[in-house]
C-alpha cells in the first residue's frame, strides 16, 4: 500500500492537486495501518498530549457548579506538562513530579519525593544524627555494634551486641599459660644479657685480632740476662 501510495503522488507532480484528489488521498492515509518501526517518543508525546486534552475535557464537562470546575481545574494543574511542552514549567510541589524522578531537560534544583532538599529535616532529627559510618571487623565484616550503642546517655556501659560476648571466658585453661612471677622474669632476662654479651664479644674477637704486625725497619728491644749468674747484669739490646 505504501508502494502504491508513491506512486500515486509521483503521478500528481507538475500540475494542481484538485479537492477530491485531496480527499482521496487523505482516506488513502486514513487506512493505512499505524507504523510499526516509528518514533517512539513522538508517539508517547502525541498520546500524553491527547490523554491530557481528554481528562481536561472529562473534567470541566463533569463540574457542573463553578466551584466544581475550579476544582477539576486544580487536580488537572497538577500534571505536570508532557514532553515537549514543558518551558517555562519549574517542578516545585510533590506533585509536579507525579510520582516520578527529575526533569533533566529543565535545569533548576529538583527535589523529587523530597530527596536532597536541604531545608527538609527527617523525623526524630537531622541527617547527622540518623545517618552513622559504615565500619568493618577484623574479619572483614560489617560492624553493626553501632546501631545498638548509639545515643546511649551512659558511654561506660558494656553492651552485648553478639552471643561471643555473653559466653563466660576462662582465664586459666593449662598450668603452662600462667605467667611468671619476678625472680623469674629477672633470672631470664640475666640469662639474655649474658649471651648476648657473649656474642658480642666474639665479634670483636674476630675484628680485631691480637698480634697486629709492626711496620717494617722500626728497631726492636730485647732484654738479656746471662744464664750463669756472674757478675754480668742484666740489660736491654737493641
């Protein structure tokens, strides 16, 4: 039909389109079926548009007094405008956005259901007071002991958030575990100080040893006593 259409236009270039060739063509239009592969956002604009004219018609034709119609004037008001006919239109109330999220197309500060606002404080307090960090244990799981100990007036109070901690400890379980009284303690860490002492010295031992050779030419002194024991004396050869 499409194909048959074209044709038919082709054929009507270079002369005047007359009033039943007009309506002819206009009926052709009007039976054809809806574009299956068209312009989505077009189609669901042309259906807001045509969905809001019909509920405003619906509800001024249902209002029979004038407080009735500015009623129905008021509730159809608070749609917001379609897409494509929104200038000018600045969301402010919570039923601008009809239960929906922001209009990015219009660039003013938005707060839909009330989120963001700074001026709006939660019930039972600020966002400061309601709002806590989030913080892990040693086994990498998520803390929630901060929940419970929260605005507690008495800060040295103990609070059992877990079964660990209402299971009894037991201090002493093996005679081995128990520490060691003074002496104890004293004689080991003699024990410590002298071996490493030890080790010290025999690694200056090693460094510096003890027969250091003298520098060649320098003269050397020698001390002779005679072995008879007579009248010689004992002296000093260099």
């Amino acid at each position: 039909c499409i194909y048959i259409f074209v044709l038919h236009i082709e054929g009507t270039r270079g002369r005047k389109i007359s009033q039943q060739e007009k309506e002819g063509t206009m009926s052709l239009l009007a039976s054809l079926p809806a574009p299956r592969h068209g312009d989505a956002a077009e189609h669901d604009d042309e259906k807001n548009n045509s969905e809001l004219e019909n509920e405003q018609r619906a509800l001024v034709s249902q209002g029979g007094e004038h407080g009735g119609k500015e009623s129905n004037r008021r509730r159809v008001a608070e749609h917001a405008p379609p897409y494509g006919a929104r200038k000018g239109f600045i969301p402010r109330r919570l039923a601008d956005f009809d239960q929906g999220g922001a209009y990015p197309e219009i660039h003013v500060a938005q707060y839909p259901l009330e989120m963001g606002r700074p001026d709006k404080k939660r019930a039972g307090g600020g966002r400061g007071e309601q709002t806590l960090a989030l913080t892990v244990n040693a086994e990498g799981e998520v803390n929630y002991d901060a929940i419970v100990s929260r605005g507690r007036k008495n800060e040295n109070s103990w609070i059992a958030t877990g079964h660990k901690a209402l299971v009894p400890k037991l201090e002493k379980l093996n005679d081995s575990f128990e520490r060691p009284d003074e002496e104890e303690e004293d004689q080991v860490a003699k024990d410590t100080a002298t071996a490493l002492a030890l080790k010290v010295t025999k690694k200056q031992a090693a460094v510096n040893p003890k027969n250091v050779p003298t520098v060649p030419g320098e003269a050397q002194y020698v001390k002779y006593t005679p072995a008879n024991g007579g009248a010689a004396k004992a002296r000093i050869i260099k």
